[in-house]
C-alpha cells in the first residue's frame, strides 16, 4: 500500500484484499481518511478482493462519510469489477467503473 504526500491523498492498494490481509489493511486504509477532504483509493493493483476485502472498503465509506469526509475508488482492477458486478456494488459507492476492452 502507498500513498502519496499531494493534497488530496492517493492511497493504492496492491496484490490481494482478502481476509487475509484486512487486518493489515484496516490500521493504514482507516488512518488515511481525513487527512484531506478527499481520499482517493486507487484499486488498479488488487489481484483478488473477497467479501473481507469488500467490507473493509464499505467500513471505509461509512467511516468517511460520519466524519464529513469524502472517499472515491479508482481505477478498478479486473478483480475488483468482477467482485463489484457480481455483487451489484458499483452504485454503492458511487464511483463509475470503466472497464478497459482486452487489447
């Protein structure tokens, strides 16, 4: 996981968001909210993301939101739009999710 220093934050997540891994996830992801008005969530690295994985991004929306803050995804993975179709979440969090045609 990364983020940069800019004024509103990009925090990229990279390889998996399985249960697995929330637990480290959660301290940093969490931490992050509120250091600007927005935080960016760039979701391009994850290689898989399960319903552990997904709750901890819902976690985040709800924390953003009870804290007046607000919290964007980016640029979806393979993983993370089949994950958000074949559960319907896409308008849940408000973001669009471009799919990029195979080359």
């Amino acid at each position: 996981m990364d983020a940069s220093d800019d004024k509103d934050p990009v925090l990229r997540i990279e390889g998996e968001m399985t249960i697995y891994r929330v637990g480290e996830l959660k301290g940093t992801l969490l931490a992050a909210i509120g250091k600007s008005s927005t935080l960016e969530i760039d979701l391009s690295a994850v290689t898989e993301i399960d319903t552990a994985g997904i709750q901890l991004l819902m976690l985040a929306r709800k924390v953003a939101e009870a804290k007046g803050y607000a919290l964007r995804l980016a640029a979806h993975s393979a993983a993370v739009v089949e994950a958000f179709e074949l559960l319907n979440l896409a308008g849940y969090f408000g973001d669009p999710i471009v799919i990029v045609p195979a080359a």
